[in-house]
C-alpha cells in the first residue's frame, strides 16, 4: 500500500507540467464559457465567473472578445497570456523541449510591456486633459499577438525549467555535456504556439461575428481602436457580463 502510494505520488510529480497545463487551459475556457452560459440562460453561473474573474483582470468590454453579445470574462490580452501557457506547457511535455534561458521571458515581456505602458500613459494624459481620443491605444489583435508572444516565452522558460528539475537524468546528461539543449526546435516550437494562437484568435473573432448583433468586431482581426465615449459606448469593466 505505501509503495503504490509512493509511486502515484512520483507520477503526480513527474507530470506536474501536464497538471499546470490542464489548469491554465481551464481557466481560460471557463473564461470564454462565460458569454455563452450568459446567453443560454445560466445567468447565476455567468454571474459567478465574471465575478470571479474579475479579480484577475479588469474586465474593460473594449479590451475584450464578446460572444453572443456578452463578454469573455477576461480581456484579451490575458485570454492569450493563459491560452499560449497552456500551449507551452503542452508542448514542453509532447516534444520535451529543454534548456529554454530565462531571457526568452525576458525578451517576450517586451512587446507586451511597451504596448501597454504606452497604452497607460496614453490614458492617464487623455483623462487628465479631458480627451475623448487619446494618442495611443492597444487593439485587441495587438493585445492577442502581445499577450501570445510573452504567454509562449514565459511558458516555455517556466515549464521547460520545471521539467528539467523533474528530469533527473536530462540534468545528470547536462551536467556531463553529453547533451545540449535543441535551440532550432526551441524557436519552432515558440513561433508555433504563436501562429496556432493567431488562428485561435481568427477562429474566435469570426464566432464573435456571427453569434453577435449589438458588439460586433471591426473586421477579420479587430484591430481598430476603441476609445469609449467617442467610438464605443462609455461603460465600466464587465459591463458586458451579466
């Protein structure tokens, strides 16, 4: 009894970036469950995720992907953080991908950083001086392509670095410069994650169209600028749930 215990306690050890994988890619569908649990008439499920959730992002309706009218229940840039972590855990495990450095999260933060720090300041200088249209302002295909590249570097140097540390015998190979980390496969594997994420991201604009009649994408990528009070209603975070 204590051996089998032993042993499903080292399975669950040796899988934890297969666990991570599963939870972060559950949040994210909860997440995109919301708008249509709205819809079909679930309100008090709808209800309790967008509450939820809220807690973790700030719900703005024009930084967010809506379905059947009714918002994801988090903003774009964090559905894609999550969805390409998800990937990349996903893919450290399938294709055992080693040896990512830490200045690939790093250098992924960037895209990520200087849109919405310019995207902050830009608000702050338009609020302060009474604009209805500020100088800068993120779109949500920027926000999924900014959100995707820096969820997918992150991903990859975080999960790879855990099952490095669970793969005993990948550390005592890397110590003894008997193996070295496959560089080629790890660029391949992060742009993939990204496309895949892109095409994610076509797939669920065109839903959005379709299932929707008053908040409707701009086109095939979204990628207009929202500006509330002049091109978009002037509402709080999650005034789009229910």
């Amino acid at each position: 009894m204590l051996d089998s215990i032993k042993n499903l306690s080292k399975k669950i050890f040796l899988n934890m970036p297969v666990l991570f994988a599963i939870s972060i890619l559950f949040m994210d569908l909860v997440a995109i469950l919301a708008p249509i649990l709205a819809h079909f008439g679930f309100t008090g499920v709808a209800h309790a995720i967008y509450f939820i959730y809220q807690f973790l992002c700030h719900q703005r309706p024009w930084r967010s992907l809506h379905l059947f009218d009714y918002q994801v229940a988090w903003c774009t840039r964090d559905t894609f953080i999550y969805l390409s972590m998800g990937f990349s855990a996903i893919a450290v495990v399938l294709f055992k991908i080693r040896g990512v450095k830490w200045y690939i999260a790093l250098i992924s933060l960037l895209p990520f950083a200087i849109d919405g720090t310019i995207q902050l300041i830009a608000e702050f200088v338009g609020l302060t001086g009474g604009q209805e249209v500020f100088f800068y302002a993120s779109t949500n295909f920027n926000r999924m392509l900014t959100g995707s590249i820096f969820g997918t570097g992150a991903g990859l140097w975080l999960f790879s670095l855990l099952a490095e540390t669970l793969d005993e015998e990948f550390e005592d190979n890397l110590r003894k410069n008997k193996i070295k980390p496959n560089k080629k496969k790890n660029i391949l594997t992060f742009f993939s994650i990204v496309v895949i994420c892109f095409l994610f991201y076509i797939g669920l604009v065109q839903i959005w169209n379709l299932t929707s009649e008053k908040y409707k994408p701009s086109g095939l990528l979204d990628n207009v600028r929202y500006f509330p009070g002049y091109n978009y209603e002037d509402v709080k975070g999650g005034a789009h749930g229910v």
